[in-house]
C-alpha cells in the first residue's frame, strides 16, 4: 500500500489584503458608517488585532480604501489620455469610460461620491481622499476640453462632471444602463455645443 504524501497547504493571503478586501466590498454595499470592524474581521476571517495592526483605524482603513480607488479609477480612464487618440476626442473618450463603470454590475455609485455624503466635515481625512481625487477629475476634464479646443474649456469640463456625477448618483434608481446612455447622450450635446465645428 503506497503512502500518500502530504502536500503543503497553500499559504493564505495576508490578513492585511483580506481586511482590505472584505471591508471595501461590505463599505461599498451596505455604507461605511453602518459596517463595523467586528462585521470586517467576521468577513476576512481575521482577528481585531491584525486589523488595527496594518491600519491604526478604521478611519485609516478607509483612507487606504478610498486611494486604492483612486488608482483604479486613473486606470480605467487613462485611456482619454492616450496620445494616439486627438485631442477633440478624448474628452468623449472620458465619458465612455465613465459609462462603462457604470455598467460594470453591482455599481451602485461612485465610492469617493458616497464617502463624501457620510464624511460631511470637509476637514476629515476621509472627507480631503475624497475631494482631493475630485478635484483632479475637475482639472483633468478642464485640460481635456482645452486641449480639444473649447472656447470655454473650465466651463464644458465643470459641465461633463456634473453629468458625470450626476450619472454615477441616479444610477440606483434609473437603472445602471439607463443612467449611462443619459450619460452619454448628454455628454455628446455638451460636446457639439462646446467644441468648434469639425474640419
């Protein structure tokens, strides 16, 4: 009778990435306010301790959340700044994007957008992640509709943001598809409005 051998139990992910994990998916579904540290552990299989070793907070916990979203979102709208792609249509090219998160399922808002509702002090740490990669978004959306050629560009940027957010914040009620071809409607208007004509 040949003897099994044993084999090495693959190592499990460090209980800080499993914090991480479980908090962003339970913060982004059920609220941050209303998700305590106990429910996060519960969920991560790990203990209080090795939370509040990798984030002294669940404020820092956030934080960390919340800049990780950030590069996301750089990622999935960089392709606007592609230097392939002409500058006229890139600000469209941005708003593609954005509809595409929208249509990505589950998506029930932009995580920044609800942290500021639950962070009213504009002075929290939370509350500066947030409007910080907000800002950015405004400037980007401004240099984007510069460069395109706007004879207005900071105020057809501030427009398609306002669609943007706009967008990201009906999408529970008017339905995930729905908000993104509005959004995408509507951009395209801005966009013929604000651009010189073509040619």
């Amino acid at each position: 009778m040949s003897k099994v051998e044993d084999t090495p139990a693959r190592p499990s992910r460090p209980a800080a990435e499993r914090v991480r994990d479980a908090a962003r998916e339970l913060f982004y579904r059920q609220g941050i306010h209303a998700t305590g540290v106990e429910e996060v552990c519960r969920a991560a299989n790990a203990t209080k301790m090795s939370l509040y070793r990798a984030f002294p907070s669940k404020d820092a916990l956030v934080e960390a959340i919340l800049r990780e979203s950030c590069s996301v979102d750089e990622e999935c709208l960089g392709g606007a700044l592609d230097p392939s792609l002409p500058p006229r249509d890139r600000p469209m090219a941005y708003i593609t994007a954005a509809a595409e998160r929208l249509r990505i399922p589950g998506f029930r808002g932009c995580p920044l957008g609800l942290a500021v509702v639950e962070f009213p002090d504009p002075e929290h740490p939370v509350r500066q992640v947030a409007d910080a990669q907000k800002q950015a978004m405004r400037d980007k959306l401004r240099q984007l509709c510069r460069d395109a050629g706007a004879a207005e560009p900071e105020q057809l940027g501030d427009a398609l943001q306002l669609a943007i957010e706009g967008a990201f914040a009906l999408a529970p009620s008017l339905g995930n598809d729905a908000a993104a071809r509005s959004l995408e409607h509507t951009a395209a208007a801005l966009l013929r409005a604000g651009l010189p004509p073509e040619g």
